[in-house]
C-alpha cells in the first residue's frame, strides 16, 4: 500500500511540474494540494458606474467676451527695465485703439525682439554675471546669444508681420497676460 501512495504521489508531482513554468535550478518538494485548500474562485463585483464629469454651467451673457483664466502654473518670468514697461504699454495700447493701422505689425515685431533681448539677458547673462565667469567667457556667450536673438527675432518679424488685425490682438493679449 506504501507503494501505491507514493507512486500516486509521484504520478501527482509530475503531472503538477509538466504543467507548471520551468524553474531555475532548484529543486522543490511538490506536495499535493488537499481538497480543502482548492478554493472556487470569487465571483466578480459588478463594476461601479463611471463617475460623470460635472456640467459646467454657463454664465449669463456679457456685452464684452472675457478671455478664460488658466489655470495657475508653474512660471518663470523675467524682470526688464521700466523703459520697455512703457514702451510695451504703448505699443499695446495704440494696437488696441486701431487695430487696422497698417504699421502695428512693425511695431510689435520691434517690441517682440526687445522683449526677446531683456529675457534673454536676464535669464543667461545675468546668471553668469552673478558667478563671476569671467571677461571673456561673458563676452563669447554674448556674443552666441546675440546670433541667437537676431535668428529668432527674423522669424518671429515674418509671421508678426504678415498677420490680421485679429491677430495681432491675440498676440497683444498674451503679452499682456505675460505682464
């Protein structure tokens, strides 16, 4: 009888590790699982109903449209001189005023590049300043970010000029915003 149980239980550990993944060089006892041990499985919760996204609700209807707030991110803005506060200010204001006036284009390409100049300083020159690298290390990279301005400052002039009065507007406004 001795015999018949383990060469069931042989039976048992064979057809249990034919079935089971390949293991990595170790060698393990199979034992046979006991009936109380098998469990059925679980049956399955029905799953709760997506949450609905809320509805938003409108406001009533106002004479001017108010652009919509976005919402607070992280930012990094730079400080410029008091100068090009007011000339931003005009330029702004006298696109706004006369939205069709064939020059605003110009202008607010001259004011794009000038803001484009103070940024630039502020976030690279003046780091470097700051860390004391050097005559001729600040001059090479002014002279590389003056390349840099000019490149980006004649792309930027093509598409400014070449845009609507709705346009420009739009651009007026996230400059606004940036302020």
């Amino acid at each position: 009888m001795a015999t018949k149980v383990a060469s069931t239980a042989k039976s048992t550990a064979q057809k249990t590790a034919a079935n089971a993944p390949a293991k990595s060089g170790t060698k393990s006892a199979v034992k046979p699982a006991s009936k109380s041990a098998v469990k059925k499985p679980l049956a399955k919760k029905p799953a709760a109903a997506p949450a609905k996204p809320p509805v938003a609700v409108k406001a009533p209807a106002s004479k001017a449209p108010v652009a919509p707030k976005a919402p607070a991110e992280p930012s990094m803005r730079f400080y410029h001189s008091r100068a090009l506060r007011e000339k931003t200010h005009a330029v702004l204001e006298a696109l706004e005023a006369a939205p069709g006036h064939p020059r605003h284009g110009d202008a607010l390409a001259d004011l794009v590049t000038e803001l484009i100049e103070a940024g630039m300083d502020y976030y690279f020159m003046r780091a470097l300043k700051q860390a004391k690298v050097g005559f001729v290390t600040e001059q090479s990279a002014r002279m590389g970010m003056s390349g840099a301005v000019k490149l980006i400052s004649s792309v930027n002039r093509k598409f400014i000029v070449r845009m609507d009065k709705d346009q420009l507007l739009v651009v007026a406004q996230h400059i606004r915003e940036l302020g």
